[in-house]
DNA sequence: AAATAAAATTAGTCTTGACTAATTTTATTT
DNA sequence: AAATAAAATTAGTCAAGACTAATTTTATTT
C-alpha cells in the first residue's frame, strides 16, 4: 500500500494530466501542492521504483497503468465522500474539499464501493467532477469555460475547475451553483471581463479569471 | 492540533484509564500499542510538553483535564464511525473497528456533530461501548463480566470488553451479539470454564478468558 | 541484605518526507 | 554563439516517530 504522502503525489500527477494533457514536470507539481521541487524530485524516484509513474526530461512524469489505477480509485474516494459530506451531512459547497482531503486516504478494499451504494452510485461530485466507477469507467468531463461562450449564447453550470472556498463562496453570493442557467450578454475586451445573466436575472460583470473557472455545458 | 501518533496515545491512555483504573505504566502503554516501552517514554515526553497529560513514577501516566477532553473526543469519533459503518455500509460486526481506528482521526470541527445527529444521537456503539456526547458526558460502561455471574443466574449482553475480529466472529458464530439473554447454568472448577445456556437454547462451554470478555447488565 | 528480575530510561540509529543552498542542465534571449 | 534565466538535480539538514542495545532504577525473591 502506498502511503499518504505517495497517494496525495498520485492523486496530483492524475489531476495535473487530466486538467491540462500538458507536460507534466517537476516544478508544475510541486506548484500544485505547494511543495518545493526538491522535494518532488525525491518523490518521483520513490513512485519511479514503485513502477506508479515513468519519468522522462522529455516526456515530463506519466503514470503507469497501475499508477493510473491507483489514483482513480483515491480520486473515486475523494469524489464519494465529497457527496456524502454534502448530501448526507448538510455540509456546504465549500467546506467539502479539504475533509475529503483527508477522507480519500481511509484504506478499506470495500468502503468505496459500499459508500456508492449507500449514495445510490452519483455520477457526479458536488463540484461537477465525475466520479469513476468500481471499474475505472467515468461520465463526462466538461471542458469548455464561461469564457469560452459566444456572446449572447446560453449555457449550464456543469462543474467548478476551482475548489477553494473563495471561489465557492463567490459562487454562492452570485447565486451561481452546478446547474445554473447562464447567458454571456457581452465580453470587454480591455480586459476580456464577462457581462452575463444568472438564471435570467440582471447583468452581472466578471472576470476573466472567473469565467475560466466555470466549466459549462452548451 | 494532534498528530495522528500524539492521538493513537491519547486514546489508549484513555482506554487504559477507563478499563482498569490501574496505574498507567509505559510498559502498559507500549503493550497496548504494541510499540516499544523507549518509544512510549519518547512520546510520554511529548504529551507531558504539550499539556495533556501529567507523569510521575508513583502514579503512573494521568491526563490533564485537556488531554481528558481531547481524548474523549477521539473516542466519539471512533465509536460514531462504527455505528456509521455497521448501520449505513453494512459492515460486519467484526470489521469496523479497524477502520474507525483510522476514520476517528479525521480532523474537522464540526464532522463529529453532524454525524452524530445523522444517525440520531446513538448512545452505545455497536461493540456497546457508550458514546461520548458532545459535552463530554456519556451513559453507563457496563463492568460486570459473564464470568462474575453467579450460577443459576441470567443475563443481557450489553458489551463487549474485547474488539479482536478473532473474539467477534466467535461470539457470531456462537449467535451472541449485544442483548442476547444468557443464563449460566454450570461453572466449573478447574478451570473457571462456564456452561452457559443462549438465548434460552441448550448449553454451550466457554473458557474463563471468553467470560471476561462479554460485558453484561444482570 | 543480597541477588535477581523486571521496568524504565538513555543513547544512538533508521526511514519518511519535508526543507535550503549549491550546482548542473536546459531554454530563452540578446 | 554567448549570455542569461529558468528548471532540475544533488548534497546536506531537520523533525517525527519508530527501533535496538545498553544502562539505570525499582521490585521481588531468596
Ligand atoms: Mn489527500
Ligand atoms: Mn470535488
Ligand atoms: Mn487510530
Ligand atoms: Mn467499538
């Protein structure tokens, strides 16, 4: 079994390659968790020798079929406990994240696949993020962005890509959750700002940063 | 906040202190644990720095009113996981406790509550441990134990002193489980063994050791 | 009271997973 | 192509929490 440190690497690696398809390199992880790249590179030998990922200075870090194994199913986890928090506990949007940080680690071959059951098998985390079956298999994951619309289209809050409780929290104030109705009523192109209609309501101005965030469905 | 190491102390002084009243020794500490007396003085060393517990040679190892109040905070966390476990994911009997061991260290301030308003404020676990409430109180420990029974006399099980998988799955396969009405018909000398009737159905010998193990309200 | 056994403690080692500082390698500019 | 900047790596350090082996203290026997 792998340890907690290793798991949080796994689980990083998974995401880094999910979110961007890009080069995945030591200092892009190390960024991502707030470590120093040092500190990575002792880890990519550690994972290296435990056949979870290759390494290669051209090819960046790539997890191997059992590294991409593993990481689903602590991605599975994270996700599983995210709706239970939520759905059963009556936690909000934003507090989830940081307690299924540490949830996801709880090693038990079948508490994922009892805790899925008991949540009637969600296909989708409170955040919009898909969660992987017991075999792997996930829904769709969204990647167009708010920012991505044509002025005047309309579109569906499919998932957030940004899970710290400023964010969500912002949502929350613009009454903006996993399901809204969004319209992009002009873009500025000083500073690409969005001018949208939340729910059909009035305009509300946002940034550019804000509308990368949002992942929509068309 | 603890580490999860400072926590797995905590609790076992805890235990040690509730079960026994005995004087806490290092020895009893490191057996408990199954950790070496050196690293148990270490980490007397630690939790005596950090408040929570005091430690004198004649008295043994006591908590300080913080270090009571911390530790009995993890074993409502330990023994609300078990009651979620057994109740909602359809664990076995036998089965819980280890993962509770790891499931009690989750930090959140508010997860205990929750969850113990989830499945509607349980006083016992499913071990018939009681489970401390949110103000540190909790119901009756159970401490009369089969074996003090006189003969002739009869019993509820209310719970169980030991939480081995080897210990559960012998009381399930015997078809004792918490409120399970036995009378001991017989006790004999030699060896303390006791001739037991359960559930009113025909006798059944269990060892002196096994006696000790089953916590009964009379 | 000595001798012996058990318990507690100290000293030193190891592993994990972080860090800093220094160096080397690779990319980007000029 | 040389200079510069950025990224990666190496070397060495640290704290936590375990261990073993040696020693000291306390209890128990004889
Ligand atoms: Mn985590
Ligand atoms: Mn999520
Ligand atoms: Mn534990
Ligand atoms: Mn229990």
């Amino acid at each position: 079994m792998h340890t907690l440190s290793e798991e949080n690497y796994l689980k990083c690696i998974y995401c880094l390659w999910q979110d961007k398809g890009q080069k995945i390199t030591p200092t892009a992880i190390a960024e991502s968790l707030g470590n120093n790249p040092a500190s990575v590179v002792d880890m990519i030998r550690k994972l290296t020798d435990k056949q979870l990922i290759n390494y290669d200075k051209k090819k960046g870090v790539e997890l191997t079929a059992q590294g991409q194994k593993d990481a689903t199913l602590i991605v599975r986890r994270h996700r599983l406990w995210e709706v239970f928090l939520l759905e059963k506990l009556d936690y909000d949007w934003d507090e989830i994240h940081d307690i299924a940080e540490e949830l996801e680690h709880i090693k038990d071959a079948s508490l994922a696949d009892r805790l899925d059951k008991f949540l009637g098998f969600p296909e989708y985390d409170p955040h919009g993020d898909p969660i992987p079956k017991a075999n792997g298999k996930m829904a769709k994951r969204y990647s167009t962005t708010l920012a991505d619309l044509k002025t005047g289209g309309y579109c569906r809050v499919a998932a957030v890509k940004d899970t710290t409780s400023s964010f969500l929290q912002y949502l929350q104030k613009l009454d903006i959750s996993i399901g809204t109705k969004i319209q992009l009523i002009e873009k500025i192109p000083f500073d690409n700002s969005l001018v949208i209609s939340i729910g059909g309501n009035g305009r509300t101005t946002v940034s550019q940063k804000f509308g990368e965030s949002v992942l929509i469905d068309i």
